[in-house]
C-alpha cells in the first residue's frame, strides 16, 4: 500500500508510526474509503464526508454504526499528532463482512493545485470506465494504477470516464461542470459518486440564481459548451482548459463566479 506519509498513523484506536504501515495496514475486500482536506487544523465539512462514508458501508452492506464524534475524535487525534494544519487525511475500513473490521486514518501525499492551474486550467483525457457502484467510495487499485500511469504518460491532471453510452460520467477523482451561456450542466446523479463538493456546488449554484441541468453528456457534443471545471477535495473548483484536443474558456464569467462562490463559502465554513 505504502500511502501513509508524515509520522504517525491510527489502526483501530492505535498510534503507529508511519514506517510500520506497511506491516499494519491489511488490504482486504469489501473496502471503503474517504479523503477529507484539513484545512487551518479543521476537517473540511466533515458532516457531508460523514454522511457519504456512513452511506457507503450501507451499499457495501456493512451493519457497521459509527458515531460522527468518533470520527472526528481519531481525526482531531492525528493533526495534532502530526502538527500539521493543511492536509489530506484518508479513512480506510476494510474487511466489512468479518466481526474485525479494520479501522485505519492517515494523511496521504498531498499536492493542491497551483495558482497557475486556477489560472490556466488543466489538461484531460478521456477514459473508457465503469465505476460497479458509482455512489460507494470503494477502492479499485488497478483501475487507480491504469489511470495514473496514463496521466503521466500524456501528462494530464484527470481522466474523465466515458461511460458504455459513450457520455462523460466523472473524473476517476473528481466530478464535471459544463458551462454553456448562463447554465451548468453535469451527469445525473444516479451515475457519479457524489461528490461533497459536488453537492456544495450544485447548491450554492442554485442559491445563487444559477441553473444547474442534470442530464447526460455525451462525448460527440463536449464541443458544443463553453467552459468546463473539476471539482473535488484538493482541487475545489478547478477549470479545465483541454479535453482531449477541445479547449475550453478558462476566463468564462460563470466560471469565475461559481470559484468566488465556493472559496467564501469555505471560508464561512471555517469562520463558524
């Protein structure tokens, strides 16, 4: 696995340093996951993580209950072991179907985006996947390993999946917004992983006098729009300069309104 960096790591209520995580962690099946981003010492709207994690133990029919408060707890428990105030913690639970799950926390290589990339947008390819179950966070470490050797290769920030009725669903990390005149358009929720940022958007969008259209894209028509983003975790809310060979509008007024709206609302989330 080798994923937990910095110095410490928590494996069912213990401390562990980072170098023994290998011989802790367990990869075993049915597995789900959440990365929540620490920003200024606290968990980034850590209800909405919660809420998605409790529900993908449910679609991964695990009986498993566990308190908002206990997540919180073991996660206030690493930043402060580790002193860090701006990073990426990732929640693992596996072995779902014994009476011994496995309960791990640990902060992951962490790289936000650059001022540049917010700037200038960033370059995507489309990929041909499937997720089996698009709204549980179930880790698929070969479809992670192929994608992120084909990011390097062509040297791109994402993947966006082309689904099997060859529409645009999500990106392998992330979820999409088109833009066209003043309205967004992204895939039906029933088709993506829900994205806690997603959602944050879709909302504020809507708060904020912006039409949100849930409907598929397809892929013959990406052209036809005139700006596109990513959202997620790390990258908030990312324009997307390229798909494949199209170039999109990195400087589009709706664009640039829609990263104002969700950077305050951070920022409010923190204040509280």
């Amino acid at each position: 696995m080798g994923e937990a960096v910095l110095n410490y790591f928590i494996y069912n209520e213990n401390i562990y340093e980072t170098k023994d995580f290998e011989k802790k962690y367990k990869a075993i099946n049915p597995s789900v996951y959440e990365v929540i981003r620490i920003k200024d010492g606290k968990a980034l709207f850590l209800e909405e993580h919660y809420e998605r994690f409790i529900n993908s133990l449910k679609l991964s029919k695990s009986s498993l209950e566990i308190p908002i408060s206990e997540i919180k707890k073991s996660i206030n428990k690493l930043t402060e072991l580790n002193k860090i105030s701006n990073y990426n913690v990732k929640i693992v639970f596996n072995n779902l179907n014994s009476n011994s799950i496995n309960k791990y926390y640990f902060f992951i290589k962490t790289s936000y985006p650059t001022n540049e990339m917010y700037d200038e947008g960033i370059k995507t390819l489309t990929y041909n996947a499937i997720r089996e179950n698009p709204h549980a966070k179930v880790i698929n470490q070969s479809l992670r390993d192929n994608v992120n050797a084909l990011l390097k290769e062509k040297d791109c920030y994402e993947a966006l999946y082309i689904n099997d009725k060859n529409e645009i669903t999500e990106g392998s990390r992330s979820n999409t917004f088109f833009l066209k005149g003043k309205k967004v358009y992204t895939a039906p929720a029933k088709d993506v992983l829900l994205g806690v940022t997603r959602q944050r958007i879709i909302r504020l969008c809507r708060e904020n006098g912006i039409e949100v259209i849930e409907m598929p894209i397809k892929l013959n028509e990406i052209n036809k729009f005139d700006a596109v983003f990513m959202s997620g975790t790390s990258p908030k809310v990312l324009p997307i300069k390229y798909i494949d060979d199209i170039k999109y509008d990195t400087k589009y007024p709706l664009l640039l309104k829609i990263m104002k709206i969700y950077d305050d609302e951070i920022n409010n989330y923190l204040k509280k």
